[in-house]
C-alpha cells in the first residue's frame, strides 16, 4: 500500500498527477470496508483464508464538514498516528513498535475524493516485508 510510507504517501498526495492515480488506486470498496475485512493490493475484499496483503482494523472519518478544505497531510498523519496506532494494538493485541507487522491505512485524496465530501480513513494491519497474511491477525500478538 502506498500508504504504509509517510514519506511516500505525502510526495504522492502533494503532486496533483500522482493524487489522480493515489485516487484511481483506492478502490470504490475502501469506503465498503469494514473491522476484520481482508483485502488485497487493489483494496478489494478477500477472504482472510487466502493469502491477502492487508486486514482492517478500523474505519473511521476524519473529523471535518464535507466542505471543508483539505488539512494537509501533516494533520491526516497525525490523525492516522494517532487512531491507527491505538486499533492496531486493540486489533492485534501488541503495540507496533512491538510488532512483526505494521499498520497502514486508506484516506481521502486531496484532490477528487477530498472534494467530494470522503472523509473516511481506513486502517490496516499488514506484514512488515509485504508479504501475503494468511490467517487473521486478529489477537495474534506477533
């Protein structure tokens, strides 16, 4: 997931031109997701008994009205820091500094889902080294 890389997922969403293909990749689903869904690369929905490259661990929205201008990337990563962290260690039942995996997370680009009123973010539970999950991770504390 683009995501999974504060660096990365801030250059992207900063550029108009990768924002458009940020918002082409995030996947109609994402907004269709749920605690415990498993997905795969493209954000759709996947059994948790096939391998998968990630499992949601909470759907939440960013608090702000849908006319409300973009925040900035450094006000969405402090909100996904913050909420992503605390469900991942609910989720899985280790913190991820702890942890072999790491949380990623699904937000509004600040171009076209931004302006449409999409204020939901996605938080996400995935393997360190990108490999497939298969199982959940659900309790797992690994």
């Amino acid at each position: 997931m683009l995501n999974t890389d504060s660096t990365l997922a801030s250059a992207v969403q900063a550029d108009n031109g990768c924002g458009q293909v940020l918002a082409e990749y995030k996947s109609t689903y994402a907004n269709q997701l749920g605690v415990g869904d498993c997905t795969n690369a493209t954000q759709d929905k996947v059994a948790c008994t096939q391998p998968h490259d990630s499992e949601v661990t909470l759907v939440t929205s960013y608090p702000a009205s849908a006319t409300a201008a973009f925040p900035g990337n450094d006000a969405i990563q402090s909100f996904v820091d913050q909420n992503c962290t605390a469900a991942f260690s609910s989720y899985v039942g280790i913190s991820p500094d702890q942890s072999s995996h790491v949380y990623g997370w699904i937000s509004p680009s600040p171009g076209g889902d931004w302006n449409s009123g999409d204020r939901t973010i996605v938080c996400t539970a995935t393997n360190s080294d990108n490999t497939p999950i298969t199982g959940s991770l659900k309790e797992q504390a690994s």
